[in-house]
C-alpha cells in the first residue's frame, strides 16, 4: 500500500512539473555593434592610445630600430583594420566589450533584460521573445558628445556593409 501511494505522489508531482509553463519568456537586449565601435573608437583613452603608437613608432624611427618600426606599424595597421570592420561591419567588438564587461550587468538590470547581444548575431527569433535596444546606454559608457551621439543616430539608419565588400573597397 505504501509503494502505491509513493508511485501515485510521484506521478502527481510529475504532472504538475511538466504542466507548469514559464511565467515569462526571456527579454534579449540587443545593441548595434558599428555604433558601439565608432563610440568608442573617438574616446579620449582610444585616442591616447594611438597617440601613444605614433609616439613610440617616432622614437623607433629616431633611433633607427627598422624592427620596432615595421611591428608598431603593423599593429597601427591592424588595429584600423579592426576599426573598419568594426564600424562599417558587422565585425565583433570583444575588444570593445572587454573595457566595459563590469559595467554590462548593470545595463542588464537597468533594461531588464536576461542578456545581451548583438543584433547582427541573431539568427531567429521566436515570436513572443521580447528584444530591447540597449545600445545608447552602452554608448553613454564612452561619454560622447553631443555632435557624436547625433552621428551615431545616423549610423543607426544606414545598413551595414557586407564584410566581403567592405574588405575589397580596403584593398583597392
């Protein structure tokens, strides 16, 4: 007699577990890449950044370190590379999100969202999923002024370029 009653609370519990739905489906916060990194790519620290690039390449060059010349070079290459794809693209912006990885749960809580990610990276979306664009409280991170934020609102507007195309107008 026991075991039955066991076996019956079992099932019953099960039913209720496997008929219960989900309250609330999961918010998504999305942001737009390319405004991201044209935010962050006209900060004072990124721009201190390459100042400090183009002042140690003229130091390499004064002392005639050719090898230090041709790597701070490359790296001043590939860093605008990155820049364009970035900003024109639908390139990742990891570099840019590592600087602010400790403020990103706060916007979370701020939107109320489950997570973020970018827009380009959705491939399908459920009808019903919830999406917030948190972008402009990602850019408010990089203290941009006013002349920018408009530029930025514009950006918004446009469509990315293709990576492929982006990439042969770079090698012309």
């Amino acid at each position: 007699m026991r075991k039955v009653f066991i076996f019956s609370a079992l099932l019953l519990l099960a039913g209720i577990v496997l008929g219960q739905t989900p309250e609330k489906s999961a918010v998504v916060g999305t942001f737009d890449s390319r405004v991201i990194a044209v935010a962050y790519y006209n900060t004072e620290a990124h721009m201190n950044y390459v100042e400090g690039l183009k002042s140690e390449h003229a130091e390499a060059e004064a002392s005639g370190d050719t090898e230090r010349v041709r790597e701070l070079e490359a790296i001043g290459q590939a860093s605008q590379d990155l820049a364009h794809k970035q900003a024109f693209s639908t390139w990742p912006v990891d570099n840019i999100l590592e600087i602010i990885k400790e403020e990103i749960p706060k916007i979370a809580e701020q939107a109320d969202v489950d997570l973020i990610v970018s827009k380009w990276d959705i491939v399908y979306q459920r009808s019903g999923v919830g999406c917030i664009d948190v972008t402009d409280v990602m850019v408010k991170l990089f203290n941009p002024e006013e002349q920018m934020l408009q530029m930025l609102e514009q950006i918004k507007k446009q469509d990315p370029i293709p990576l492929e195309e982006l990439e042969q107008m770079d090698e012309k």
